[in-house]
C-alpha cells in the first residue's frame, strides 16, 4: 500500500488516528499529482515508450493513463455495486451448514 | 545424480515419494515433504533434450497405434523454435517445485499426513502434465491432479468442505469427459496422440476444440470458474494455498503449449480479468477475494495465449512464474490471519497491523507485487503480456488496442481489489479488538522468502527472462513504462478510497454461475418433479384407479348381466317368482365370475353364439 505502512508499524494505533488518516490522504493526492507532473518532461522528450519499437502517437496525451485508471476503477465499483443488488445475497443462501471457521488441521495453539 | 535425473519424470519424485509419508514419524515428516519437491527441483534442472528414451513408455502400443508413451516432452524438430515447447515446460516445472518447497514450510505444523499425501500426488499430477510430450499421458495426469486435488480439499474434514468438493469433483469430471473426448477425436484425426500445438488455421475440429473446452473448465473460465472460489476457501489453510497454485496453471500451461494464437482465447482472457475483479470486489470473504483474483489473473495468461506471438507466450510464463509466487504469498498471509484469529470475513477482521506486523508487511509485498507495482515481480512480469498486446496492435491487430485497453483497465482494477482491498480490509480498516499472536515462526520464514523472490525478480528478472520458452527484448524499466504504471496505480489507489463508503463490506455472498447446479439444479427438480408427477398423479386417478377396475369389473360381470338378460324371458316362461328369479340371478353371477358353468349351460351357450353367428353372418353377407 502506498499509504505508508512500510515505516515499521509497531504495537500502536498510529494508522487508527484522524490526523495520520488526513497525512495519508494528503500522501496520496500528492502522489496522484506528482506521477502526472513527472511525466511531462519525458512525454516531451518522447522517451515515454523508448523501449517499444511502436509509434504511440495516438496514446502521447498527458496523464492518460493517469485518467484510464481513474475511470476504468471508477466504473469497475460503479459496475459491482449495480450487479450487487441482483447478485448479493445472505450468507446462508444456500443453507450451508454454519460451521466454525478455525482450521483444524494444524495443532498448534488456535487462538480463540 | 546427474545422469539419473536427467531422464527421471519429475512427477515421480512427489508421487513415489508420497507412498512414504504415512509411515513417517511427524517430526521427520515434515522435513521429508519439504525435501521431497526440492529433490524434484533438481531433477527438473538436470533434464535433458536428448535422454529421455526410456520414458518413452512402449508398453501401450496397441492402444496409441504403435507410438511410445511420451512420459517426458522432447524438443520438436520440425518446430521454427525445437526448444521452445521444452524450455515452457521446464519453466513452468521449476515454479510448481519451487512453490511447493515453500508451501511445505509454511504447512511445517500440519499434523494429518493425508493431506500432504494428496498434495504431493497433486503437485506431482501437475508436473506430469507439465513434461507430457503426448496427449494420453497429459490425461492421465490431468485426472489424477482432479482427484487428488479433492482429497485436499477434503482433508478439512468439515461438512462445508465435503459438499464442496463433492461440487468440485463433478465439475473436473464434467472437464476431464471434454478432454478425454476431444483426446480421443484428435488422435483418429491426426492419427498420433502427440501433443504439439495445434494451429488456429488449419487444426480447428470438434476434437481440439472439446480439448480446448476441457482445459478452459480447469483454467476457470466463466460460465466454468464457479468451482474455483467455491471450493479452494473451504479448504483448509495449507489446502487453499497448494491448491492455488497449480490447477489454473497447468491449464495455462496446456494452453500456452497447445493453444498459442487461438484468438477466440484473447476475448475468454479479457472477461476472465474483468469478471474476477467484479466479484472479487463485491465480496466478503477475504480467501475467496483471493480466489476471484486467480481468475483476474489467470485471464491474463488465457489472453498472452490467444494473442500467441513469442512475446506473449513467454508474457505469460513469466507471469506465471511470479502470479504463482505473489499469489502464495498472499494466501499464506490471508492463511496466518485465518489461523491466529479463525475468521476470514472482512466483516470480522479489521486493525490486525497492531499485533501481525509482518504478516502485514509480507501480505502488502505480495499485493505490490499482483499489482504489478514497478520494484515487485508483477512488474516485470505481468507488462511484457500488456507490451505484447501493444505490439500485436501496432502491427495490423487493430481489434488488438481493445484487448491491450481491457487489459490496462484490468490492472488497474487488480490494485483495487487484491492490491488494497485485501490489506485494507484485513489490517486496517475498524479495528475489531483483534489482538492475535503474530503467525508462528515457519510461516513468516515462508512469508519471508516468497517476499524477498517478489522484489528479487522485481529487480533482477534476468534469471527469470533466461529460462523462458522464447528470448525476450523487454526492459520494463523505462522511464515511461514506470511513469504510466505508477500514474495507473495512483489514480486507483485514489479512487479506492474516494468509493470507500461504497466498498463497505456486507455480510453477503455473491450469486455466481454454480448458482445453476447449487439452486438451479433442485430448482429444475422440484419444477419437474411437480409437472411430470402431476400429470403422472392424474393420470393414476384417472386410469389406474377409474378406467381399468371399471373395464375390469365390466369384462367380469358383463356376460353374466347378458345372460341374466337373456335368461329373464325363460324364467318369466316358467312361472318364477321374482325372489326365485332373483335367485337365480344371483347363481348365475357367482357362475360367471368364478367362470364355472355345468357343461350342459357352456355347450348351449356355444350352439346360441354359433346361431347368432350365422344369422349376423347371412345378414351381413
């Protein structure tokens, strides 16, 4: 996760805190920004795809992927969240058996 | 050592060695399955090209029409790249050997022997189908990966996991019918039971396609992907991880090897990777979030294949190589989660960063790297497929751009789901109070090894790009490959946490296609079972209990009615009153039903019925 969890998180409850969640969320619209300003100098230095034999004329738009990824994830909830209401139903649908969830092969102590 | 192993089928290292572990004390045991695979990884390394005649099996020559059993794949000569279809093989062995040497050490405290059983003749099945130079040996495998793969997921031993495998056995024998049909149809066609690549152009027929059929219900292509997240979350932890790891890719491997450039495949791929990241966001548990995120991933692979240039098969390789690394890791995080606090619900988990810490950190290593995040092995496995797409596009594929553009989409949906989705929901999120043990010792040193081969070959892909079937020109590390990558990831990543609210978990299960044979199925009995026994209800009433004991009593009182009739004028002749007519009556009927009449009556009766006869006859005439 880009929102900082590698510094070492410890026994506490930095994460759970208001102020560290607006620090991540300023982190992250940072970021958004900072990928989308860096690639100006390299669109302009046509370098983008320097690897790939192709002409990509048509895909050389600024942020464009920066858009793809906003609009491809924000239609992907949108689209899941529709299909939920006919798709989502209570847990014991089927009439399953309820059944504990601890796994019962390893014999070690199980907590709870 | 060297010369044994350099024509020894790997498969038969697991499968062999398998027999033994039930006598083995716990303690040895479980650093035997652990060497077990390793001791398969060094046979796999010292196979050879060109030694492999004495698996050639020639025991079955009148079943295959005189060709030998082809135990272990040998380079194609006629082939543009003779190589190419061993060095696939090879690649995908190395992993399957690999992975399970780590399974193994995470599985250290397992204590039921049956289950490492069945998972070594799976994983031993898997090697099997990976070295199959021909298509009856690929069966044989191929089978008996199903069937031990449910006794893996059996070895839960809870009610759940037995209905689920009971669902997934039908469905692989369902798979294993269309593959064994198509088998045998491709072998009266092309008259050899080789298994090469079959071309797209020339080789389509009811037989390769029942075999493409066969292997799509094993790679968990919708409408066919229902079993995979239905059955691998009710194994137990260990079970889910192996069985991660080799169903959908020997399939791949199957189709990477026989199904190169079907293009019907790049399309099956796209929605394969859209459909698993739908699900994946819309549900709960945090095992079958995983599970879904093998079909998003696997649809990569299915897509590499269809797109078919050497790009995109060793694309798909490599994505292979490192899905089945990243997607270990991640079970094992999610498995060390269910084992310390016995939930997998994201509905019940929540805040575990403040006692896992390294279950965590692993677990987010392992969702960088399905992201493809630039540093992890995703990156640079996973873009040379989306590269090889691009390039296929660029030249003369047009139709190729919505493939590549799907693709895209997809990957950016991967982080959703499987990228923050799992870690959020899992460790940050509500803090439920959980306050579990970090995991136990041999499951953060598995955890820790996987990690370090994600940023290993996140890093340094060279070894990796070294053992694919064709030679790669790629460098994922351009300045615009690791700008747009990043851009993609960031934006999702905002766009997560804007549509928070909306990803809330529910305590909800998601209808899927195994809806039809779960609900569908009784439904389809019971809707049955009332119109046919309905009519079948009706039809008793009316016939068997109206119309037949109605034509059977008329038969059996009717000729004495008649006679009766008939005899009334006589009595009535010979002055009887009516209590003696009705005496009479009454003797005649007890006659008639017992069919006994005093011969006298019968032979009168006869000459009547001749006379009536005759009359009718000369009437008639």
């Amino acid at each position: 996760m880009e929102n900082g969890d590698d510094k070492g998180p410890r026994e506490f409850d930095w994460f759970d805190r208001p102020k560290s969640r607006k620090l991540l969320w300023r982190i992250l619209i940072a970021a958004c920004l900072i990928s989308f300003l860096v690639e100006i100098p390299v669109l302009i230095s046509h370098d983008r795809h320097a690897a790939a034999p192709i002409d990509f004329g048509k895909f050389n738009i600024p942020g464009f992927y920066a858009v793809l990824g906003f609009v491809a994830c924000t239609l992907m909830i949108l689209v899941a969240k529709g299909l939920g209401i006919f798709l989502k139903r209570k847990e014991n649908y089927y009439g399953e058996p309820e059944e504990e969830t601890l796994p019962e092969d390893i014999d070690d102590d199980v907590l709870l | 050592m060297t010369t044994f192993f350099s024509d020894f089928p790997p498969a038969f290292v697991l499968i062999l060695g398998a027999i033994l572990v039930p006598f083995l004390p716990k303690k040895i045991r479980s650093y035997y399955v652990i060497a077990l695979p390793a001791l398969a990884f060094v046979n796999v390394y010292f196979l050879q090209l060109d030694g492999n005649t004495k698996w050639n099996l020639d025991a079955f020559l009148w079943l295959t029409n005189g060709e030998a059993l082809e135990l272990l794949r040998t380079e194609s000569p006629g082939a543009e790249n003779p190589e190419a279809g061993y060095k696939l093989a090879k690649a995908f062995g190395y992993i399957f050997c690999l992975n399970a040497v780590i399974a193994f050490i995470f599985a250290f405290y397992v204590k039921k022997s049956t289950q490492h059983v069945a998972a070594l003749i799976y994983i031993g099945g898997a090697l099997g189908v990976a070295f199959a130079g021909d298509l009856l040996t690929l069966y044989v495998f191929w089978e008996l990966m199903a069937v031990s793969s449910t006794f893996v997921i059996l070895a839960r031993n809870t009610e759940k996991a037995k209905r689920s495998a009971f669902r997934y056995t039908m469905i692989h024998l369902f798979g294993g019918l269309l593959l064994l049909a198509g088998i045998v149809l491709t072998i009266q066609s092309r008259g050899s039971i080789q298994f090469d690549g079959f071309d797209f152009a020339t080789e389509q027929s009811a037989g390769t396609w029942l075999i493409l059929l066969g292997i799509l219900v094993n790679a968990a292509v919708p409408p066919f992907a229902a079993w995979l997240p239905d059955s691998y979350p009710e194994a137990s932890v260990t079970g889910g991880l192996i069985l991660s790891a080799y169903t959908t890719k020997t399939a791949v491997y199957t189709l990477l090897q026989g199904y190169a450039g079907w293009e019907p495949l790049i399309w099956i791929g796209c929605i394969m990777s859209v459909y698993g990241i739908i699900y994946a966001l819309l549900e709960n548990d945090m095992r079958r979030i995983l599970a879904y995120s093998i079909i998003n991933q696997v649809g990569f692979m299915v897509c590499a294949a269809g797109i078919g240039s050497p790009d995109a098969i060793s694309g798909a390789t490599a994505h292979a190589f490192c899905h089945i690394i990243y997607k270990s890791l991640l079970w094992m995080a999610a498995g060390a989660v269910l084992y310390r606090v016995g939930k997998s619900k994201c509905t019940e988990l929540g805040g575990l960063y403040k006692t896992m810490p390294l279950t965590l950190i692993f677990g987010t290593i392992g969702a960088l790297a399905i992201s493809a995040v630039p540093g992890t092995s995703g990156f640079t496995s996973k873009t040379i497929i989306i590269h090889a797409a691009e390039h296929e596009a660029a030249h003369g594929h047009a139709s190729l751009w919505w493939a590549w553009l799907i693709l895209e989409a997809a990957s950016a949906g991967v982080f959703l789901h499987a990228g923050i989705k799992f870690p959020y929901f899992v460790f940050f999120n509500k803090d439920q109070g959980l306050r579990p043990k970090e995991a136990p010792g041999t499951m953060l040193t598995a955890m820790a090894i996987l990690s370090f081969l994600c940023i290993y070959l996140g890093v340094n892909p060279q070894p990796l790009y070294d053992i694919l079937p064709f030679e790669v020109n790629y460098n994922a590390y351009t300045a615009g490959h690791v700008i747009t990558q990043i851009q993609l990831l960031m934006l999702s990543a905002l766009v997560f946490f804007l549509f928070l609210p909306m990803l809330k978990r529910t305590s909800t299960i998601s209808l899927d296609f195994d809806w039809f044979y779960r609900k569908g199925a009784p439904l389809f009995y019971k809707v049955t079972d009332k119109s046919l026994n309905s009519v079948n209800a009706a039809t008793r009433k009316g016939i068997v209990d109206g119309l037949i004991p109605r034509l059977s009593s008329f038969f059996a009182s009717a000729p004495s009615r008649i006679l009766s009739w008939l005899a009334t004028p006589v009595w009535l002749a010979q002055g009887l009153n009516s209590a003696e007519r009705e005496k009479r009556r009454e003797q005649l009927f007890e006659r008639g039903q017992s069919g006994a009449f005093p011969i006298g009556i019968t032979a009168i009766l006869a000459v009547v019925l001749l006379g009536v006869l005759y009359v009718f006859s000369w009437f008639t005439r």
